[in-house]
C-alpha cells in the first residue's frame, strides 16, 4: 500500500514564501479531517432494501453463505506461497504470481481469468553502481551507509531482495552540507524559513525522517528549498518506540536499526503511469516527453537509522526544538554541515526509471440477471521485496475469497450481477495497475460497475477493523460487519470489537464504528476518483491511537516477512479471516441484493454535515467577498427532500418488475458519478470527485469539497488573490452543480418539465 493517508498532491504553493500558507492548511485539514471523520449521523430510515437477500428473479438459492467457509489455515498457506520469493513489480516473480492466481482461479471455478499487462514507466537501482550516503573527510569517504539491510533471520536473504531505494529517484552524486528538516513537510520548512533564515538551504542536502506526509511530497518541498539532494530515514521515535521493553525484529514487531523504507516519490495525484496520463499504457499509446514533471528532480534515498545515528552525531550547528528531537542516543543539530568542517556528505544515487511490463489478472464470475453490473473486487499484487503484510496478507485473503466464490460456482450458483477479480501490477509505484484498468475500460466502468471494493494489506496489526468507504456504503458494511465473528472472541460479532475499539464517537454509549474519509491511496483512487465508482478499502489495524505511529513499523522493508507476520501480527490467522469474511460478505451482498445495499441517506448526513465544517471555517471571509453558501444550502436541502423522497420509490418498486427494479438500481448506481467534475479538481484533473479527495497535504485527513479547501487556504496572504478568489467562486458553483445532479439523478424519470 501507498501507507494510510499517503496519497499526497503536488504542492500548489512550491515557492517559500508560500510556506506558511500550508501550515494554515494542515491544521485546517487535520481539523476537517477529524471532525468529519468523526461526524456520525443520527439514522435517518435508509433508502434500501425491503428484501436485501431475496433473490427474486434469480436461480432459488437465497442466502449463500461466503462467511463460514472462509478458512484461517488455508490463508496461511497461501500468504507462505506468496512470501516465499521477493515479488516487485516488473520482475520476473510478479509475472509468475500473476499466472499463478490466473490458474488458480481458473481451478477455483471462476467462469474466466486472465493477465492484461501494461508497459509503464518503473524504477530500479542499479546493480553496477550502488546507491549510498557517503561522509568524505577532505574528499576521501570514511563511512558510506548500509548497501542493503542486514540479514537478521536465515530466509531474509534471497537473492532478488531489491537494495532500499526510493523510487523515480533522480540521479546524480551530489555533495553538500547536511540540514535536518525533521519530516520535511512544508510547515518545517516555514518554520526553518522563519526562525532560521541564517541557514541557507540552497545547494545543501536534507536529511528528514520519514512519516506523516507521503514522501514523495517530501521530496518535492526539500527541492522546492533548493537542497540538491533528500536523506530519507526512520526514526526509532517513529518506527521503534520505546514502550517498555523494546523489541526489534526478529524478536519483536520494532524496526531495527538496519531497516529502511523503500517506497516511490511520485505525486501521481491518480495520473498512474506518468508516461501515459488519461490513457492505457497499450502497445499503441502516446508516450509523453515531459512525464517527468510530475517526478523528483533531486536525488532521494532511505537509509535506517543505524546508519542517520552517525550522520546526525557529526552535525554542527543550533540544537533543534523538541518537537523536532527524534529518539536517537545523539544531539539533533539543524547544520548546515558537519561539526569537522573538513567533512561533508554525499549521496551516490544511480536510480533507473524504465519502461517494464506489469500485469493486472482479471477474474471473472458472469452474472445470471444482471451480467453487465459488475461488483469488483481488488488488491494489488507487488511488493517491495517479500510484502508479509504490504500486500501479500490482502493477496492471501484475496485468494481464500475467490476460492470460496469459485466453490459455490462450481455448484451451481451464479451471483444476480457479475463478480469481477481484480489483480492488480505496480501498485506501489502510484497504482499503477489499477490506474490503467481504469483508464482502459473507463467507458464501461464508470456505466456499469457498481461498487469497488478493495484490500491493500488485509493485516496491518492486530487491534481492530479499520474502514474507509463512501457513505453509499456505510450500512452494507455495517451489516456485513455483524454476520463475521469477531477474531478474538468467536462469540461477539467483529462489529462488536469494532465499534469498541474505534467508536465514532467515543462519548456516545450508542456509537456507530468509525469509518473514515476515502483519503488516500490505494487502488481504490482511481475507481473513486476518477470515475465515480463508490468505494471502500479496509484493513486490521494496530493500535495507532496510543502509539502515535505512522504506519507498522517494518512497512516496505525487507523485515516484511512471513516469520513477521505470524509471530507479531496474526498467529492464528483470524484476523486475515475476519477481513475475507467481511470482504466477500460485503461482494456477496452487492452481487446478490436485488436492490443495491446503498444508503443515500448517510450521504446526504454526511456532506451537509461536511459543509457545515466549510461553511463554519469560511463564510465570514466569502460574506466580504460577496459569496454565499446559499445556493449550496438550497442544493443541500434538495438533495435531503430527494433522499427521501427516494426511498418511497424504492420501497413501493414492484419486486418482480425487472425494468422497474434495473431504474432505481440504475440511480443508485449513478449517484456516486453525480459528484464527478469532468475537468477535475484545480490543478489536478485526474482527480475528479468534487466531494472528497485525498488531501493535499497531511497524513491522515482526507480534504471534503477539496477544490473549496485548497482554493481557500490562506487565500488572505495569497499572492494571486484576486484568480484565487475566481477559482473559490468557480469551486462553489461546481459544488452547488454537483449536488444537483445528485438530485436530478434520484428523481424518478426526470421530465425537464420544472
Ligand atoms: C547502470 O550503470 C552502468 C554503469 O554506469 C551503466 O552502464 C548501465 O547502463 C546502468 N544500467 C541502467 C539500467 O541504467
Ligand atoms: C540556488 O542557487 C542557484 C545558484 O547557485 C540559483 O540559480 C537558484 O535560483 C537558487 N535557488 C533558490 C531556490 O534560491
Ligand atoms: C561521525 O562520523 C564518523 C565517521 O563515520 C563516525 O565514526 C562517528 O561515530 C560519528 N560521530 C557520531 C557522534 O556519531
Ligand atoms: C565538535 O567539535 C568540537 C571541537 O572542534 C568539540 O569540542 C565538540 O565536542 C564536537 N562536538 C561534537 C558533537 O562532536
Ligand atoms: C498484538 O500485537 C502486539 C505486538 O506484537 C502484542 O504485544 C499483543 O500481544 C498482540 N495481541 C494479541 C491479542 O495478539
Ligand atoms: C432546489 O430546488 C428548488 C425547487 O425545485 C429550486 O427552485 C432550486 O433552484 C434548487 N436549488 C438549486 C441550487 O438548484
Ligand atoms: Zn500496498
């Protein structure tokens, strides 16, 4: 997985004098962020489903159970098949896996399967010339970091384990004075910027820690400082916290010194691959020259922290702040440069960027009644080097669910709409495989299918579900959620430990679960973003609260092992079971319901109750500039009157009227496009939902009505005011339109008549 929250978007703002802009804005994001995260609706009645199980017009096999059947051990076996072998993308072992699962599921008994590759813009190191961090003392070296991770457990050590390496790395060997930028997000910059002009970071090379913001957005603000070069690395405050009794792999779920996070630099902003945005990377497409806008123009590199300890120790300069103070045994030191004056460093980076082939496998089960509304279902397959956890724990589950929809295909049941399995290439290098699905068969998906549903890496930690979704599907996932025994006491439902663990509102004894914002990236993106698709993603999750981490710790390292996975994560395997069973209970019911499991209600809650957040932020500020929200509260209020007045039709459709049943299916269907801008957001056209968007800048918020946000962010210090304010305007009335259309598309035969 790109990590939770990562999905980050080219700076709108690169220069520094914008800097302080986007401090404003995180806080104004992370605010969003929570509130609307944690904005719970009082049920209203839902716009479903009288017989949500009933299979009128269908074969009579009512009520398939895909729960029971979905078995823990069988998900072990599979996640050693897939963990036995480092599989990333564009490599050999990810073309055998990919023939692997088509076989498979072809003896699973699904109708079809089969591999549709793309040729996309990927990324190596190169074997002759090794990527490193050098300190040179009067030009000589006299430390270079770790040319790969040490090998901690026999098994770690295949031979086709990848070095660490940042993806789309530019490259080049440059040297320079060492600045500390903590995570390098556009607010430490400002704050270098403001409290430390002395230090010049033009020419110098920064090292940062990684978490909270993507990395590629790192790269992105260091070269927008001036600094010719980015130090990646992972700070034990971050991914080896002290909580006691400290254990680092192998002998706890810790990252140890020598690990390092591979991951890509490419703010895709849901372009997929940067060679050919829009379009399928096929035989006949047009390849761009100037893809490489979008990449990083400065050498990036993640080092861990056994090596950061020495780079740091050597640093000269001011002590920093304590919220800047990782917790390594040295004196954090802003530099520039090291306290011996005849030392510096250097960064050796040779990082390809090649045109490779990678393979989506598409499975199929034809629906009986309605074979043209497809469910899919989705996880990506490559991984930095054994992928335990990223992604291989969602590929293990992902199989045992195709297994048990393929055994009750064999006899005999065929789902009301089509299943559609999707395998997906090069996710890690910006949803590649995805993307391109996407964009190939744009037409057909964005009229025909009805919902994505998708798991990156099912098993994540060990603590509770944790879900984010379009509010469509909130309810199909909470009922789901209740039929799929709890992991840890067979006896509850997992909705049970759900809702304790991650209440929406902790204060409130009759708390729904918590389900978050679509946010950020994973291959749900371009189903969602680009075309309107409703969409969930979900994982098992640790206990992120009390560690304030962000992510697992061994994320994208070569310590992403099996060993890893059943010893600190899942011993048992109930929790890759709990998340299959909810998986294919959530599939099963959008294939199967004769009328769509989509609550338009919790939408129509959940928007106005994010504009509420908007408008409480703004409108002070629009009122002076002689804007008003009233236009967007009118279309609000329709939009409420249309829910209801909706699920009336709904609840009077003839059950065995098929036409009737295939127009409010077909309105469900569309409501989620409603919200589709053809133009896209401001400066990011690919992205295209007018209400949610992965934010632009911080980790775990997902901006709603992101084109109103981002125009609006510090818009008083703003330079362009008077084009900033045009694009609020513009963003308002785009807003105002798309909830209209939600309203025209719920109302029944729409006569143009007024
Ligand atoms: C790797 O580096 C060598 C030596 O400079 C060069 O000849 C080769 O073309 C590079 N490989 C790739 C794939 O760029
Ligand atoms: C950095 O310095 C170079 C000249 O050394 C100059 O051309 C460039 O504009 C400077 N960049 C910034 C961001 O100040
Ligand atoms: C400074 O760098 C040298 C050379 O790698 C290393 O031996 C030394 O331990 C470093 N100093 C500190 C305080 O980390
Ligand atoms: C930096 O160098 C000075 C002498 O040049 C020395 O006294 C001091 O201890 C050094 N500091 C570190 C952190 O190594
Ligand atoms: C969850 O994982 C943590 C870290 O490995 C471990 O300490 C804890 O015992 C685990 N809890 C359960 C219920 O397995
Ligand atoms: C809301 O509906 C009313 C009644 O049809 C209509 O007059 C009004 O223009 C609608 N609001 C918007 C923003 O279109
Ligand atoms: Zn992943």
């Amino acid at each position: 997985m790109e990590m939770e929250g990562y999905y980050g978007k080219k700076s709108k703002w690169p220069k520094p004098m914008f800097w302080g802009l986007t401090a404003f804005l995180a806080a104004v994001g992370i605010g969003l962020g929570v509130i609307i995260g944690h904005f719970t609706a009082p049920k209203g009645p839902e716009c479903a489903v009288p017989t949500p199980d009933s299979n009128v017009g269908s074969t009579p096999m009512p009520g398939v159970n895909v729960i029971d059947p979905i078995n823990a051990a069988n998900i072990e076996e599979n996640l050693r098949y897939f963990t036995k072998v480092p599989h990333i993308a564009g490599s050999p072992a990810e073309r055998s896996n990919a023939e692997y699962i088509r076989d498979k599921w072809i003896e699973q008994g699904l109708d079809s399967a089969k591999l549709v590759p793309y040729d996309v813009l990927l990324s190596y190191p190169n074997d002759t010339i090794r990527n490193k961090v050098s300190i040179l003392e009067d030009g000589n070296e006299i430390f270079h970091s770790r040319l790969e991770e040490a090998v901690l457990r026999p098994g770690d050590d295949h031979p086709d384990v990848v070095p660490p390496f940042n993806a789309y790395s530019y490259q080049g060997e440059p040297e320079g004075d060492l600045v500390y930028a903590n995570y390098a997000r556009v607010e430490d910059f400002e704050y270098l910027e403001k409290t430390h002009s002395d230090i010049k970071l033009n020419g110098t090379i920064i090292i940062a820690r990684y978490g909270k913001i993507f990395r590629g957005n790192k790269a992105l603000n260091a070269q927008a400082a001036g600094a010719k070069g980015l130090i990646l690395y992972s700070d034990p405050a971050d991914y080896a916290i002290d909580d006691g009794d400290i254990k680092v792999y192998p002998d706890g779920w810790w990252l140890p010194e020598t690990g390092a996070q591979r991951g890509n630099t490419f703010v895709s902003d849901a372009k997929g691959d940067p060679v050919t945005p829009g379009y399928p990377a096929k035989p006949f497409a047009f390849r761009i020259d100037d893809y490489d806008t979008a990449l990083p123009k400065i050498p990036v590199h993640p080092i861990g922290y056994g090596d950061a300890q020495l780079l740091l120790g050597n640093m000269t300069g001011e002590e920093v702040i304590d919220e800047w103070k990782g917790h390594l045994p040295v004196t954090y030191r802003l530099g520039p440069g090291f306290n011996d004056s005849s030392r510096n460093v250097k960064m050796t980076i040779h990082t390809t960027r090649e045109t490779r082939t990678t393979y989506d496998v598409i499975g199929f089960i034809r629906g009986e009644i309605e074979p043209d509304r497809y469910v899919v279902i989705g996880n990506h397959r490559d991984a930095w080097v054994y992928g335990a956890v990223d992604p291989s724990s969602g590929t293990a589950a992902f199989m045992e669910v195709s297994r048990v929809f393929g055994e009750l295909r064999k006899s005999g049941w065929k789902p009301r709409r089509s299943i559609v399995f999707g395998s997906w290439g090069a996710e890690e290098y910006g949803l590649l495989g995805s993307t391109e699905f996407v964009e190939e068969f744009q037409r057909v998906l964005a009229a025909r299918a009805v919902a994505y549903i998708n798991v990156d890496s099912a098993v994540t930690g060990n603590y509770s579900l944790s879900v984010k979704s379009t509010p469509l599907l909130y309810q199909a996932i909470y009922a789901a959620s209740k039929k799929v025994p709890d992991p840890e006491d067979l006896s509850t439902s997992l909705y049970d430990t759900w809702r304790d663990r991650l209440p929406a509102d902790a204060n409130d004894p009759n708390t729904l679960p918590r389900i978050k914002n679509m946010g950020s990236g994973s291959d749900f993106a371009p189903f969602m973003y680009r075309i309107g698709v409703p969409a969930m993603s979900m994982t098992f999750y640790y206990k992120y609260h009390s560690l304030g981490i962000s992510s697992y710790p061994v994320y994208h390292s070569v310590y992403e092992t099996f060993y890893y996975m059943k010893t600190f994560l899942d011993y048992d395997f109930l929790r890759h079971q709990a998340v299959a069973r909810l998986w294919a209970e959530v599939a099963r019911d959008l294939a199967e319901s004769v009328i769509l499991p989509f609550d338009c209600t919790d939408y129509v809650t959940k928007i106005t109750g994010s504009m509420d957040t908007v408008r409480t932020a703004y409108e002070a500020q629009m009122a002076a500039q002689g804007i008003t929200f009233d236009y967007i509260y009118s279309a609000l209020a329709n939009f409420s009157a249309a829910a209801t007045e909706f699920e009336k039709v709904i609840s009077q459709t003839d059950m065995k009227d098929l036409m009737a049943l295939r127009r409010v299916n077909d309105q469900l269907m569309q409501l989620e496009r409603a919200f589709i801008d053809p133009l896209g957001l401001p400066d990011r056209k690919f992205l295209r939902h007018i209400v949610f968007a992965p934010s632009s800048k911080n980790y775990y918020a997902a901006d709603a009505f992101p084109g109103i946000v981002d125009a609006m962010y510090r818009i008083d210090e703003a330079l362009d005011q008077d084009a900033r304010w045009d694009i609020v305007k513009q963003q308002m009335a785009v807003t105002t339109h798309a909830i209209q259309s939600a309203v025209s598309t719920l109302q029944d035969v729409l006569a143009f008549d007024g």
